[in-house]
C-alpha cells in the first residue's frame, strides 16, 4: 500500500508572475481553492497518509497550508533557483521511507489520474494521456515492453510519441533512490535537471518504469496564462462533473452509530481481492492489530485481537473468555449494554452478580466499594460509556479500585475507544472491546478485543467455551 506522496512545488513559476503576486505556482486559485490544495485533499482521500512537498519560492506559503493539513511534511530546498525539479526531488527523497506518488504543484487533474496509478499492478507507472495540444506539451516514447524511452517536448527527439506526461507518477522506493543516484552523477554538467531526465536515466540503468495512457484523462498543467484560461473554461468544469458523478450518496445518520462515512473510507474497500491464507493478509492483520494497540498501549504490554461482528459480539468474546471456571464475575448495570452483558453471563452459566446502578445518576464509587471489599469478586465488567442514555462510567477510577484490590477489569469502550482518552495501562484496563464503526468512523462489521498480554496468557489453559469466539 502506497502511503507517502512527494510534490514538488519548489518552482518559481516565471510564466505567471503577474497572476502569481508572489507565491508558489501551487496557490494558483481555482474555484476558490488553491490547486495544490486541491491535490491535497485528492491524495488524503486516496489513502495517503504523508505528503512531503518539496518547497522553494515563497515557501510561507506551504506553511501555512501545513498548518491546516498534519499529513504535510515540509522540506527546504535552499538551492531552488539554482535547480530543477529533480533538485528538489533529492531534497523530498531524505524524507521518504517507501513507495510513492509524485506529483508536479501546479497540476489540475481529475482525481481518477490517482486510481489508476495505485491500482496498477507495476511497481513504477508514469501516467501519460492523449495529446492535449496545450502547447507546451512533453512527450512519451515508450519501447516494446510499453516502458519509458524518451521524455522530451521536443517531437524530433521523441520520434512518434505514444503519449503526454501527465506530471504524476508511481515510483518505488528503489527506483527514486536510482533516479538520485543519476542525477547526483549529472550535478556538475546538468545542475537544472528535470526529474523526468532522471526517469529516463534510471530507466536506462535498469529500472522498469512502466507507462500508463489514459487517453482521455481530464488535467492541464498550468505554466501561463493560456493554460490559466483553458484551465478554468474547460479543464476545471470537467474535473469537477466527474468527480461530482463519482461520488457516493451521503446520508446523515443521526442514530450513536454506525458512524456516517466518508468517500475516502467507501473506496478505501475498493481494493483487489487478497487470500486471507496468503502472508499479504497476515500482515495486514499484524498491522491493523498493531495500530489499534498503540492507541491505548504498549505493543509490548498489550495485544489487539480481531473479529468479525458487531460490538455484542466482542463483548461476548470478553465475557466467555476471561472468566475462568473458578472465577465469579461482578457486571455493573446502568443501561441497556451493561444490562446485555449479565445476560449473556447468564447465557454462559457463569457465577456472576450485577451492581445495579441508576441509567441516569453517576454511579456511587463507594457503595461498589463496599461490594468489591467483600472479596467475593475476581472479574469486574462495565460499560465506559452507555450508548443508549450517555451515561460515562468512571472506569479510571473503578480500575484503580479493582487493581487495588487484584480484581480483572472488562470494559466495553464500543462508545468510547477514540473519543475518551484510554491508557490501558493507567486506567487499569485489562479487556476492553470496540468496532471499526463507532469513533474511528469505519465500516461495520469489524470488532476488536484489547487485551493485557499478562492477563490474557493465564487463559490459555482454560477450557474453551467457544471456538471462533474464544480469545
């Protein structure tokens, strides 16, 4: 998965000056938006979750935009007036750590241009589309294997192009380290160089750059003023119909969840199909697991275990799992889902009691004290944050008295996991459950136990209960 995106937007746009007033080709406004702005927000909604731009002329500009978007990282290119794009490139790429997009500042271009490229199954795509007879165009050559040749505005060099560069690109990790590496051997006779330049080159050290045409993509660059008006009179109107027609429905949901999605989190699932016997998947479950983890704890300390159901679902995976036979269980009862957690205790036949609690009132810490300090309990359960009534429990408080006191905590956070500041750790949590659908405003149909890695290896030896829902 591509997750990092580099533009260049060093450049000091010479041919627009006075629509410019003194700020980088990127902030050229269209339809009230700066256009790198725009690239922005296409390449976030695409997944991408680290934009390294590249930044030059009137970098003030980029800095102020970083402040509204924190997947901006920001880089310098001290030398910009005396380099080309690939100059600034080499400066981006000390910051990237893998695959990326690349991406020209001064790009229109409809949001489909980003589609293709990710979902290409060649490591290194250029994108080129049909001629656009912009007049300022730059031309692919490709050769029998469909890959680059010749980039070059110049068609007696070119020959018989087999498309226009787009200006956006897919590159591996280890083709721009090989395109750096081209251009660190040019500095001296090429101090300008462009970063297609350095495309050709690595492709003639050995790289396999890939070009993909889409003949009637919809994008202009703008470099002056002629492409500032078909920009506006055609190219943007064009943009924003297709984009407009892509989108999906939006419903307000007023219901406490599931959570309303957005475009991005929809084609998010739009993906090829993966084998889940297959290590891809694994790995993708080891990092879904280990990012869920660290919003509430150690990796170390804890561990995240996923399912796929609702929240009841995990609530019942925590119920039937971490209760062991000789263990008896005290459910605290102010509302319908601590209400649903005695029932399903009850299901199972546990030894269990219920703190009955009012659906409105804060709880009374010390009459469950005086339960707890009977010595009766092994195992406490409640719900953070009762979704039916919005009643907060105080669960960093009741997990003190319960560690105090040697007792295992099992929380439902399904209303609370990344909206309440959880330490797992501090609260004294040792099983929590949540879903993919409430605060992380995903799609349902996913739920996930945490788990204290200490707590949970005293179970291994307990008789299963269950055999999908056993932790």
């Amino acid at each position: 998965m591509i997750k990092e995106a580099v533009i260049v937007g060093a450049g000091l746009g010479s041919r627009l000056r006075g629509t410019l007033e003194n700020r980088p080709k990127g902030f050229l406004e269209l339809n009230n938006e700066y256009i790198v702005e725009m690239s922005v927000k296409k390449l976030i909604s695409h997944g991408i979750e680290r934009i390294i731009i590249g930044t030059g002329h009137c970098s003030e500009w980029y800095e102020r935009l970083a402040e509204r978007y924190p997947a901006i990282d920001l880089i310098h290119n001290e030398r910009y007036a005396e380099t080309g794009s690939m100059g600034t490139l080499e400066v981006c790429a000390t910051k990237v750590t893998g695959d990326i997009l690349l991406l020209e500042s001064d790009l229109l271009y409809d949001s489909i241009a980003l589609h293709t490229l990710i979902n290409d199954p060649h490591p290194n795509v250029v994108l080129g589309s049909g001629f656009t007879q912009s007049g300022d165009e730059v031309y692919i050559a490709v050769d029998d294997n469909q890959e680059v040749s010749i980039i070059s505005k110049h068609l007696d060099e070119v020959g018989e192009p087999f498309a226009e560069l787009v200006g956006i690109s897919k590159l591996s990790y280890n083709t721009l380290m090989a395109m750096c590496a081209f251009a660190a051997k040019h500095h001296a006779d090429v101090p300008k160089m462009e970063y297609e330049a350095a495309i050709v080159g690595a492709q003639k050290a050995g790289e396999h750059l890939f070009v993909r045409k889409v003949e009637y993509l919809t994008w202009r660059e703008i470099d002056d003023a002629n492409h500032l008006a078909l920009a506006l009179e055609h190219t943007l109107p064009r943009v924003l119909e297709n984009e407009l027609l892509r989108g999906v429905r939006r419903e307000v949901l007023l219901n406490p969840g599931p959570a309303t999605t957005t475009d991005s989190v929809k084609q998010a699932q739009v993906v090829a199909d993966i084998c889940p016997r297959e290590e891809e998947f694994g790995n993708m479950m080891r990092w879904i697991c280990d990012e869920l983890t660290a919003f509430v704890g150690s990796t170390d300390e804890y561990e995240t275990v996923l399912f796929a159901g609702s929240g009841t679902l995990a609530d019942e995976v925590m119920i039937s799992s971490c209760v062991p036979k000789d263990g008896k269980l005290l459910i605290i009862n102010n509302g319908s889902y601590g209400a649903r957690m005695a029932t399903i205790a009850g299901v199972y036949n546990l030894n269990f009691g219920v703190f009955e609690s009012s659906t409105y009132q804060p709880l009374d810490l010390n009459a469950l004290t005086k339960v707890l300090d009977k010595g009766f309990y092994t195992h406490l359960a409640a719900v953070y944050h009762e979704t039916t009534t919005g009643l907060m429990n105080p669960i960093p408080e009741i997990g003190r008295l319960c560690h105090d006191r040697g007792i295992v905590t099992i929380i439902d956070t399904v209303s609370a996991f990344a909206a309440i500041d959880i330490d797992m750790k501090r609260d004294h949590i040792d099983f929590m459950a949540s879903t993919s659908n409430k605060n992380i405003q995903g799609m349902a149909g996913a739920c996930f136990v945490f788990c204290n890695r200490k707590e949970l290896e005293k179970l291994k030896n307990e008789p299963m209960r269950t055999y999908y829902m056993n932790l």
